[in-house]
C-alpha cells in the first residue's frame, strides 16, 4: 500500500472523532454480483467517515477482488468449492428461473422453484459451514471486537456469526421470496389486499380477481414454499451455538432492515421503525463518457440514445432471439448501444453498438439519453428513475417482473415477455416509450420523488448503522411482536377466551332459564291444572 493511500487512511481516522460518536469496526458478509455492488456503496461511504471496515471473502468469490484498491479489508477463508464451479452455478441457476420457471402465476411455480431454491440454499449452507467452523478465523473474528455486523439476508450466516461474536447486526435486503424473512423475522406487514406478494408479478394496483390470485399467492409462500433448507439450517445453527434455535430466531435479532426500494418504485404499505427504505442509495450524477461512446452518442442527433442492457448475470441469448432483437432496433431513428456478449446478429443495424460493458449510469445521465431497455434488476430501474429515462421492461428472473410491474402501473414502462418476445414487440414498445410523452413525464416524476428526501437514502443507510454501533442495537425500535407466539400475534388466546366467555354466559343464561321455567312456569301451569 502506498504511503499516501496510509496517510489518507490515517486522516480518515483522525476525522471521525471530531464527528458524533467516534468511529468503530464493521464485519461484513457479503453477497455477490448486484448485491455485493450495492453493500459496497454503503462501505466505501463508511470508510470515508472512518470506519474500519473488514469483509469476510471466501476463495470462491466472483466479484469481491481483493487486487482493487479499497479502503476496506478483506479476510479470506478456502471453501470446498472453486471459483468457476461457482460462477457455472449462479449461470445455470439463473437460466433455469428463466427457461424453466413458469412467471404466468405463482401457482406454476411448484415444483422448480422449489428445488432452485434448495439447491441454492446448499451452496449457501456450504459457504456458510466453511466460515463458522474455521476456528483460526473465528479466533481472529473474537480478538478483533467488532461493533457491528453488516449482511444481506438473502445469503444466510451473518446473524449466525454475530451471535457468535456477541454483536448486533444490520441487514441489507432488496426482497426475499414472498416477503418471508420481512415478514416473519422483521415483523413488516403485507396485507394481501393491497401490497402484492414478491414474485407475483402483480402491483399495488389490483382487480378483484388479481386480489384472489395475491391471496393463493401468499398461500404458497406461507405454507409451502421454503427460501431456505429450515430443518438443515436450524440443526446446524444449534449445533454451532450448542442450544436449541433455528435460523428464524437469529433471523429475528436482527437490529435494522435497510431494504433497498423506496416510495417511487413501491407502492404505500404499513411499515415499522426498525425497517428503513433506502432504495437507489448507489446512484450518483453522470459522468463524462469514453470519448469514442461519446462521439457515437453525439451523432444521434436529436433522436438521441437507447440504452440496452440485460444486467451481469446473463451473458448469452439464442441467436433467433438476438436477430429478432437487433431486427427490431435497426428499425428506430435513435441510436442504441447495447450491452452484449454474444455473437454478433445478422440483422444488426449501423445505429447500433455492440459492447461488453457499459457505463450505464453515466449513459442514462447523458442528456441524449431517451430509453432504457432493461432487464428490471432493481440498481438498473434505480438508475432510469434517478436520470428520469422511461423504460421497456423485458424481466428475466427474482423480483423483476414486480419491479417491471409497478413501472407499468405507474406509466413509466412498458414490459414484454422475454420468452416469447418478436420484433414486432419490441419495436412497438420502443415506439410507445419514444413517442409517447406520457412515459417521459411520468418517469419524471418518479425521479422528482426520488431526489425530493429530505436525507439521501445513502446517508439514511449509513446512519442506521452508525446509531446502531453507537447505541449498541436498536431494541427500542424492535417491535413486540417478535415476543409473542403466531397465535398471541393474531390475538387467537383473547378471542378464544371472548368466545368462551360469550358461550359460559349463553350456557348460564340457558340453564338459569330452563330453571326458572321448571321450577316456576311449569309448576303454576300444575297448580292451574
């Protein structure tokens, strides 16, 4: 490290005292690809205000590159499993939500959904075995003292591992599958009437029978759909802590939710204290172009730019899918650059460029900027509602179809089906979204609601984390609810006990007037007789 990366850091250090609160040690379990993109905005920001930051890494990891400089440090840990055996299985994994996944309704999504999600919770126990039971490292964790850790939910251990270290923990979280561990571990209420469940492609704004499909929905999630191997999961958390728990009741500790969407993408639903919405804390002004994009955009003209991306996770497409594609963008004025790996379409028009990465943000703040064509990953959608760049939707797998469902719903997109996509849709699209002064207007105000905080939702994140290394948790803002069983929670003790109330007092009222009657009644009519 150079001397004056040490002395930055060094300042780095000082200048936390001179704030609120001095500055403390943050672990991180971290998740990959988009995720880990997402957690690592809050950690340089936390660098920045001095904190010391260290990363757990495992020898397989995909995107956590120890070569880049960073301001945090990274403790690396061999699991049974190489990088390419891993980067093979979130490939796979992804194209078969895409191929094999039926998205009409949640009711297709049994069984293949099921096994997805147990052979990823495999992986995730493997990784997780491999850090808990490596006792070098978790000596070293014990003789660190940290003051917090920081985790994404969606990859289970950290509140594991912070219950080792006897620390409280904050968790990072876009969604999990119908809402599970928000519901049931963060307590958040998801009335079916109106929030739709995550993965049923529905939004806030549901007919009579989409308000039927919701409710099966959440029937399927409740009480048959598992994110996680639970019985696995809980025999290995008891088994490590040596007492009986289960991943729920770790899950439970957690001290704050920073769930990563916010107002202008979801729709109004109740919330709770602990819980924070920080969705599109990652976006950040435009930054100039590479000079040879620059010029490409430049000669669009008036028509402007379409920008064209299918996110990280998926690097290929069938080549009759990918000549309908390019088919249909050869036909509009604008030109497009598109984010693509594959090889290159016949029909492949001269307005548009082909590139394996791209500066999406940066192009999506370019003021020729006019569409994006985009997959529905929630940091692509947070980056089009930041610039106000309206949308055609084409979601792939996990949340997607939602976040492409509350843009439709909202005016700002229009989304097409992936499978059975032509050309004539997605040219039809593009023509809506191009021409249609709706969707620019709409994608606008998106973006005014999302500017218009009164704190940056960043800042909000790192915030909540620093009140909770400086308070030592967060219990006041825990709701109660987590101290009471499912049957206490929906009140069934008081109304069994009203009920049986009502019914002893119907049965005293009964049996004092069968009384009365044969002792009184009866025996006048007798005397009468």
């Amino acid at each position: 490290m150079s001397t004056k990366w040490i002395a930055t850091l060094l300042l780095l250090q000082m200048s936390c005292y001179f704030r609120s609160g001095n500055c403390g040690k943050v672990l991180v379990w971290p998740m990959e690809f988009s995720h880990w993109m997402n957690l690592k905005t809050i950690l340089d920001k936390l660098v920045q205000r001095g904190h010391e930051v260290t990363v757990l890494r495992h020898s397989a990891s995909i995107f956590l590159d120890t070569s880049k400089s960073s301001g945090f440090m990274f403790e690396n840990f061999p699991v049974p499993i190489s990088n390419d055996e891993l980067k093979i299985f979130f490939a796979q994994w992804v194209m078969d939500w895409i191929d094999n996944v039926q998205t009409d309704t949640c009711l297709m999504y049994s069984p293949t959904l099921d096994k997805m999600m147990k052979d990823y919770s495999d992986v995730a126990y493997d990784l997780c075995k491999a850090a808990v039971l490596n006792k070098q490292l978790m000596t070293k964790l014990q003789k660190s003292k940290f003051d917090v850790l920081l985790s994404d939910a969606i990859g289970p251990c950290g509140e594991l591992i912070a219950e080792m270290l006897k620390i409280p923990f904050v968790y990072s979280l876009r969604f999990s599958p119908g809402y599970y561990m928000e519901k049931y571990s963060a307590g958040l209420l998801v009335p079916p009437s109106y929030v739709p469940m995550i993965l049923s492609g529905l939004s806030g704004q549901m007919s009579f029978w989409e308000r039927v499909e919701n409710m099966i929905c959440r029937f399927y999630f409740d009480f048959w759909f598992q994110t996680f191997e639970e019985k696995k999961w809980d025999q290995f958390y008891s088994e490590v802590l040596g007492r009986p728990t289960t991943l729920a009741e770790l899950l439970n500790k957690a001290e704050m939710w920073l769930i990563r969407s916010y107002w202008d993408l979801e729709f109004p639903r109740p919330t709770l204290p602990n819980i924070e919405f920080v969705g599109g804390l990652h976006c950040k002004p435009a930054k100039p172009l590479p000079k040879e994009m620059e010029d490409f955009v430049q000669s669009s003209g008036e028509d402007g730019v379409v920008v064209f991306s299918l996110g990280s996770m998926v690097s290929n497409m069938t080549e009759e899918k990918a000549t309908a594609i390019a088919s249909a963008l050869a036909q509009i004025p604008q030109k497009v650059i598109w984010r693509f790996e594959g090889k290159k379409p016949k029909t492949l028009g001269p307005n548009t460029q082909l590139y394996k990465w791209i500066p999406q943000n940066d192009l999506l703040g370019h003021p020729k900027a006019k569409a994006f064509i985009t997959h529905g990953g929630a940091n692509g959608l947070y980056e089009a509602i930041h610039h106000g760049i309206p949308m055609v939707g084409i979601p792939l797998f996990g949340e997607q179809r939602d976040n492409i469902a509350h843009m439709v719903a909202k005016g700002a997109a229009v989304g097409l089906d992936y499978k059975t996509i032509s050309r004539s849709d997605l040219l039809n699209a593009l023509e809506a979204v191009l021409n249609d002064a709706s969707y620019k207007e709409n994608a606008m105000r998106l973006s005014t609601i999302h500017h218009d905080q009164p704190m940056k939702p960043l800042d909000r994140a790192v915030f909540w984390i620093e009140f909770v290394m400086r308070h030592k948790g967060a219990k006041h803002l825990r709701p109660l609810a987590h101290n009471l069983t499912w049957f206490q929670y929906y009140s069934l003790d008081v109304l069994g006990f009203l009920l049986a109330c009502v019914a002893a007092i119907a049965f005293l009222v009964v049996k004092c007037s069968l009384f009365f009657y044969h002792n009184f009644v009866k025996t006048e009519k007798k005397k009468k007789e």
